[in-house]
C-alpha cells in the first residue's frame, strides 16, 4: 500500500490514484446498474411478464440503495474509507453475477434489492475519499469527474448491449458486470487512507451519529428532499429512454446504442464543464443553471422522430442533466457535518434515490394510462417527468445553502 495523502495543495501520484479509484467505482457501479435498462423487455419476454413488472427490479435497487450508504458509510467514517469502498466493490460484483444464474422474477428481484445495498454504498464513500484527498482548489473540477464515472458506466453498458447483446444474451451481459471485482485489487495495492479522516478520528474518535446530526436536522431534510429532485431529474430522463426508443420510436439495437453512447458522452462533458465552472459560479449557480439549459432541450429530445434530431436532442440533454449532477459531490460533501462526511452526503442522496425509486414504474405506468392499447406513450411521460424536475431543482438550489471551499478536517 502507499503512503497516506499528505495535506497540501499539489497533486501527487498518490492524490490521482484515489480520484482514479473513486471513478473507477462509480463508473463500473452504474455500468453494473445501467444494464438493466436495456434489457427489460427481454428480461419481461424471459420471465413471461410485462416491462412494467420488471422494472420493479430498478425500484428496489433504488430503494435499499439508503441501507447500503448508511451501513458502508457508518463503517467508512468508523474504520477507514478505504475498506468500506473495497468492501462495496466486492459485494455488488458478486450480486450482480448471481443476477445473471437468477431462475425466475422473484429471485431476479431479490438480487437487485441486494445489490441496491452493495451500490448504495459506493458513491458516498468514494466521493468521500476523493474530495478528502485532493486541493481544494480542485474539487469542483474532480466532483465533475467523479460524477462523470456515472455516465461513463452507463456508456460502457451502451458499448457492451450494442456489441455483445446479440451473441450473450441478457444473462451472459450480467456475466461480464462481474468484472468490477477486480478493481479491488488496484484499490488494495494503490489507494491510500484519507488523512483528513485518520486526523478527525485522532481528534475525535468514535463520533455517535446522532449527535452528529443534532442541530443539522434542517439541513438533512433540505439535502434529502434537494436529492430527491436530482434523482427524479436523472432516472426520469434515462431509465426508460431506451426501451421509449425501441417501443415508440422503433429503433434497432445498433441505434439505441448509438444514441445512448452519443448522450452519455454529452453527460460526462456536462458533468466537467460544470463542476469545473462550480468553483467559479458558486455551486447552486452552477446547477441552476443546467437545469435551465435543460428545458429548451425537452421537446425535441422527447418529439423528435429521426435518429440525428434524437442523438443531438439527447445529448444536449444528457449535457445538462449529468452538468448539474457534476457539482453534487463537491456540494454534499462541503455541506456534510464534520465527522460523517461518509455517512451523510452518501445517506441523504440515496434516501433521495428512495423517494424517486418509484419514477421507472411511475413512467411506465403513465404511458400506458396516456397512450392507446398497446401503444404506450412514453414521450409525455418523459417530457412530464422532465418538465416539472428542472423548474423544481432551479427553486431548491436558489434558497438552499452553499459552503464551497470549506476546510475538511478542521
């Protein structure tokens, strides 16, 4: 194992090996999550049921995802980021290896649900691990990065569904979602501890997590319900896209690919760009304004007919949505009160996956009440969903607090 971080503010090999093992993470995480989405009919056809019934499959990883980010994250802020972040690593590539041997729905369900705890803990212990090691000069440029690992999964899952799909099969898919194992051994060998948190629990060791919430209950329900928004903001525009391609728009596999390749590329120079100019707006500015940007983009992102108008609709909106989301690790983690820094960015966002777990099924449930027999209109459900996030995220973000550039640790 290497050294620990050493408190400063120049970068070192040591500092680019968490940020990369935080990436790493996070992207191979939502890969592992994202191949759900483009499987769910022939998932439904398998089972002998309809997509709406499978998409319960998405709910409930969203769902456990807040047990798994308080369990890892107790344990991250308790023993160390660096087990906790191992520990979630092994856990969901395991589970999502038994998803692909799963013999019916019920079981399939099951899985999902324990993987959503093996997932949840994730994002809020490597965000945590990252945003302690690196200058603060920096984090809006790495909370971008870091938040880029999410399209990047999903754009992995693009690649793997459009060259592999025809020959593996959906099992065979969950077969290769196994691979994030491996990087447990990169983060063994190459990733140090945080010293912010091995100086904090010098200082203060053992902190009781109530106590630490007390005098800051205001401030989680504002984080929760501020999550929820960005979680119904981005599932409400991803989740059900590909299967709204292939059903109403009638693409083929390789086009589906393409485009959902095209708008996760869009998604993580969002998530750059905005996490970048973060440290220079502000970090509710910054988000504010994608959301915005993202409302122009809507009707032709959920109307247009052809596949180049799609493409560049669901880029332009995929900039947008994953360019507010780029700022949410540098947000949370600054906002977070000292001693918890594990526990609560990574508890707060996914009990705001929890409250938009129902949003697949919500869609679904709306294009099929709007749409004709047979025919779902997942257009109207996707531009709803859409059109009354992005206002409520703007008005959120305008009244809530801001702590950039606070010092961890202190």
């Amino acid at each position: 194992m290497t050294d620990g971080v050493k408190v400063g503010e120049n970068w070192t090999p040591a500092r680019r090996g968490v940020v990369a093992a935080s990436f790493l993470g996070w992207m191979l995480d939502a890969f592992d999550f994202f191949l759900v989405v483009f499987v769910l009919e022939r998932i439904a056809r398998d089972f002998a049921t309809d997509v709406e019934h499978v998409t319960y499959a998405i709910f409930l990883t969203l769902a456990m995802r807040p047990v798994g980010a308080f369990l890892f994250g107790r344990f991250a802020d308790r023993y160390g980021r660096r087990p906790a972040l191992m520990a979630s690593v092994l856990l969901y590539s395991v589970l999502e290896l038994a998803s692909a041997f799963a013999p019916s729905l019920a079981v399939f369900l099951v899985l999902r649900a324990l993987y959503g705890i093996a997932m949840g803990g994730e994002w809020g212990v490597g965000a945590s691990l990252a945003l302690e090691s690196v200058p603060v000069r920096s984090r809006g440029l790495v909370s971008g990065i870091l938040q880029g690992g999410y399209p990047t999964g999903y754009l992995l899952a693009a690649i793997v569904f459009g060259l592999l799909y025809e020959h593996i099969g959906w099992r065979g898919m969950f077969v290769v979602g196994a691979l994030p194992a491996l990087l447990v051994l990169y983060i063994w060998l190459k990733v140090p501890e945080s010293e912010a948190w091995a100086g904090a629990r010098t200082s203060a060791p053992a902190t009781n997590l109530w106590a630490s919430l007390s005098g800051h209950w205001r401030l989680a329900v504002y984080a929760i319900v501020l999550m929820t928004a960005f979680n119904l903001f981005s599932h409400g525009t991803q989740d059900l896209y590909p299967t709204f391609l292939r059903a109403e728009r009638g693409f083929g596999t390789g086009a589906i690919s393409h485009i959902a390749i095209l708008y996760n590329i869009g998604a993580l120079c969002g998530g750059l760009l905005f996490g970048k100019l973060s440290s220079r707006l502000g970090r509710r500015a910054a988000i504010a304004l994608a959301a915005l940007l993202a409302l122009p983009a809507l009707p032709f992102w959920a109307y247009s007919t052809s596949v180049t108008a799609i493409a560049v609709a669901a880029f332009v909106m995929q900039f947008m949505v994953q360019g507010a989301w780029g700022v949410v690790p540098a947000h949370l983690n600054e906002l977070s009160p000292e001693g918890m820094r594990a526990t609560f960015p990574g508890v707060v966002y996914q009990l705001g996956n929890l409250l938009a777990s129902y949003n697949a099924t919500l869609q679904a449930s709306i294009a099929v009440g709007h749409g004709s027999p047979g025919h779902p209109d997942y257009a109207f459900a996707l531009s709803l969903i859409c059109g009354i996030v992005a206002p409520a995220l703007i008005l959120l973000v305008a009244f809530g607090p801001e702590r950039r550039g606070v010092r961890f640790g202190a």
